[in-house]
C-alpha cells in the first residue's frame, strides 16, 4: 500500500534525491575528509587538548569550518 504524498513531501523528496545524488557524486571527497578527522591528530588530540584546556584546540576551528562549508556546497539553496 502507498503512502498518501502531500504536495509538499514531494518538494521534499524532490530535494532529498538531489541530495543522495550530490552525496553520491561526491563520495570520495567526503570520505577523505571522514579520514582526516578521524585519525588521532583529528579527533583524539583536539578532543584531549580541550580537555585540559590548551590553546593548540583552536585547531579545530578551521577543520569544524571544512566540514561545515563542505556539508553546505552539498545543498548551497539552503542555509
């Protein structure tokens, strides 16, 4: 049995394929990124300098920024 769809969920699911679509495409970019924050440099070390309250966390910003501006040119009509 199908599911009613509103004109809206349409819209929606409209965008959500252009979505999938962009995240397919563009795989393995997103990938390496996943890669660089994983490793212990990206994620371990600035997790343990927050900890202990050191100035060398501020490295974090711009890989937060990365992540960010990446995720945006995945839907750049959206804020």
């Amino acid at each position: 049995m199908e599911a009613q769809v509103s004109f809206d969920d349409r819209g929606n699911a409209s965008a959500e394929r252009a979505l999938l679509g962009d995240l397919q495409s563009r795989r393995d970019e997103l990938k390496v990124r996943l890669e660089e924050c994983s490793t212990e440099w990206g994620f371990e070390g600035p997790i343990y300098r927050c900890y202990h309250q050191s100035f060398k966390v501020y490295s974090l910003q711009g890989q937060t920024q990365a992540i960010v501006s990446l995720l945006a040119s995945l839907v750049p009509d959206r804020s």
